[in-house]
C-alpha cells in the first residue's frame, strides 16, 4: 500500500495560503474539492509569465506552448493517453460546449446525461433541451448503477453521453464506465467523462474511445486557467464552436472561400483562441512541485481516504446530520458530503471560526487536503459541533 503525505513536511511549503490574515485566529482550509491552496512555487510561475513576456514580447508565445508540452507530459503519465491528445482551455464549459457543438445533432438529436453533473454541464444541457434537443437526464443515485442505467438510455439515435466519474454532490466514485464507453461506441454515441473530481485525487486510465474533460482548480492546486480535454487519436470532428488556434498553422496562407480547415491531429481541433498563459506557467510550477515531492496520484488518494474516513467517523455521531458519501474506500471520492437542512448556514458559520467549507443545497462539503492536518481535522469537527448545538 502506498504511504500517505506527511502534512507536516508539506505545510511549510503553503506559507501564503496557511497563513491566517491579520485579526484571525485560525485558517482551516477543507475546500480541497474546490480550491486548493497553490504551494508558494505558483508565485514563482506567476513572476515567470511575466518575464517571458517582459522578454520576449509578442514572440512569448513559443515558450508558452513549450510549458503546455511539458503539462500534457505530466497530465499523461497521471491518466494515460498520449500528450497530443489533449486540448487546453481556460475552463472546461468552453470544452464543453466546443465538444457539444461538434456532435451530429441533425442526424443524432439525442444526448444522454445524468442529474448529477456539475453546472458547466448541466445548466448548458438544460439550455440545449429548452432549444428542443432531446435530452435524457438519468438520476445519478445510487451511483453503482449509473453506468449500466445511462447504457439502457442510448439509441441509435444518442450522439453523446456526458457523465462525471466522481459524482460533485456527493463525492460518489461511478463505476462501471469503461463498459459504458464500449457499449455506447457500439451504437455510434460518443461519450464525455468530466473526471474533474477524479483527476489527481483519484487514479484512472482513461479508456481508449472515451473524451474527457478535467481541470487543476481543484486537486492538482493549479489554480483558475487550465483546464484540458482529451480527444481520442483519430478523431475527425469539426466543432462548430471553433477558436483560431485550431487552425494555427495557416495563420499566415492566403484565405480562401473553402470550408473551414481544421489541424490533423484530433486535439488541436478543440483548441480555442488567444489566452492569459500566465496561469500555463503557475500550472507547470506546481506539477513540478507535485513531482519533486512524490505527490503521486497513489500518494494523494492514500492520504485522502484516511482523511475522509477520519472525518466520516466524527460525523457519524453529529446530531442531524445524515452522510451523504459512500463509506467504502472504493466508491467514494476525495471529499466527504453531510446532508442537513442547515447546510448554507452551517457553512457561513463555520467561515466565521476561520473554518472553510462550502455548500450545496442541503450538502455541507468538507474536503481535505494533503497540506490538512489530522488535528485540523479534529477540530473541524469540534466546531461544526459547536454549531449545530
């Protein structure tokens, strides 16, 4: 079994973000599955965007696609793939829909989703069916049978199934997904797996046909800005949501009144326009730091099931309060979901005591972190006793 972080060796390398501000008393970040604190290298990539453009002006651009390259090494050997499978975009809505736009939906007007997926998805997809495309949303719980259920749903008329591996309301791990990839891809569908709250807190190998789309402001302690779709080799789609840096190469040819040329491989088909890459060079320095300090996708998950369970025991016995997440290892993700009709007004109070979480409807999302301490912990669950009394 792989050993767990030592908070301890890593808490020093956080400073800025552990810190408390002036006046308070003490800082408890459990919004791991939101965002994370950046270690203090991010600053160092922030500084370095700004000199590579300070240096190197309009031609900044080379050393920028250079750091995506070393990311998409890095990415790959976490999930799988080949690097140039994948696409990069500010946030993951954009790939989304640039995914969405390119789907045959005169020939296939049927999307498969579920009830669960997160708003980048979802509000988009409701959107879609208020415009009259045929969208099936299959309820999400229990997540041990979604997979085979969202299989049912697909027709020879589905273009796609969208689903999340790791469910963002109740941290739920969705099994059974590769199955779902196969059989949807026998009957011509492609699916989307949004693996956002799986991506570096829970391990993976993306299947063969599958795209997926993830990001680093949750886990991967990236920060806002850098978020990727894998695209599987071969792919010929031709978004109709299109950015010009999907035709980067013939930037400076002659235009024509021909169609709309698209590059040959399959990711850079989903390539957007022109962005801030400051957040490129932060993401480098903090996967950098990930591998200097052997922050492996097996190294987090072990620390992050001994924190969930530690936090699963002392919820337990917290009056109402009803827990939302699975209790095996195996089926739940990197935070832990309490159900209470005082879920938003728990989380507000919580924050007054320095505490960090966030909230749902009538979900209180607490998430670890390999920086959080076990008496961190503890004491988080002290003062959400307090609260609830």
């Amino acid at each position: 079994m792989t050993a767990r972080l030592d908070p301890a060796t890593l808490r020093p390398h956080y400073s800025s973000f552990l810190t408390p501000p002036a006046g308070a008393r003490r800082r408890v970040l459990l919004t791991g599955h939101s965002h994370q604190a950046w270690p203090d290298v991010a600053r160092e990539g922030l500084l370095e965007a700004f000199t590579v453009a300070a240096e190197h002006v309009d031609d900044k651009w080379g050393a920028v696609f250079a750091a995506q390259d070393e990311l998409r090494s890095h990415i790959v050997k976490r999930i799988g793939g080949q690097p140039g499978e994948l696409a990069f975009a500010p946030n993951t809505h954009e790939l989304v829909v640039r995914f969405l736009s390119a789907l045959p939906l005169a020939k296939r007007p049927h999307i498969v989703t579920t009830t669960g997926e997160f708003h980048s998805a979802f509000r988009q997809l409701r959107r879609l069916a208020e415009e009259g495309v045929l969208v099936t949303f299959v309820p999400a719980e229990p997540a041990h049978t979604l997979a085979e259920r969202l299989a049912s749903a697909v027709t020879e008329r589905t273009s796609a199934v969208v689903v999340s591996t790791v469910l963002f309301g109740s941290s739920s791990v969705v099994p059974g997904l590769e199955q779902l990839v196969e059989r949807a891809s026998e009957k011509g569908a492609l699916v989307l797996l949004d693996a956002y709250h799986a991506f570096d807190i829970v391990p993976f190998t993306v299947p063969e046909r599958a795209f997926l789309v993830a990001g680093g402001y949750k886990y991967a302690q990236w920060g806002e800005g850098m978020c990727f779709l894998r695209v599987p080799a071969g792919c010929e789609l031709r978004p109709v949501y299109t950015g010009w840096f999907a035709g980067y190469a013939e930037l400076a040819d002659r235009r024509t009144e021909g169609p709309v040329s698209y590059a040959a491989d399959g990711a850079t088909r989903f390539a957007g326009s022109t962005f801030d890459p400051a957040s490129t060079f932060r993401a480098r320095a903090v996967a950098r730091f990930f591998d200097a300090n052997a922050m492996t996708v097996e190294a987090l998950r072990a620390t992050s099931l001994v924190q969930t369970a530690r936090i699963i025991a002392g919820a337990r016995v917290l009056p109402g309060i009803t827990l939302a997440t699975p209790v095996a290892d195996a089926d739940r993700g990197g935070f832990v979901a309490l159900r209470t009709p005082r879920a938003l007004e728990l989380s507000k109070q919580l924050r007054e005591d320095g505490l960090f979480t966030d909230a749902r409807g009538d979900i209180l999302r607490l998430g670890p972190a390999p920086y959080v301490t076990d008496d961190e912990l503890d004491e988080a669950l002290v003062l959400l006793r307090a609260r609830l009394a």
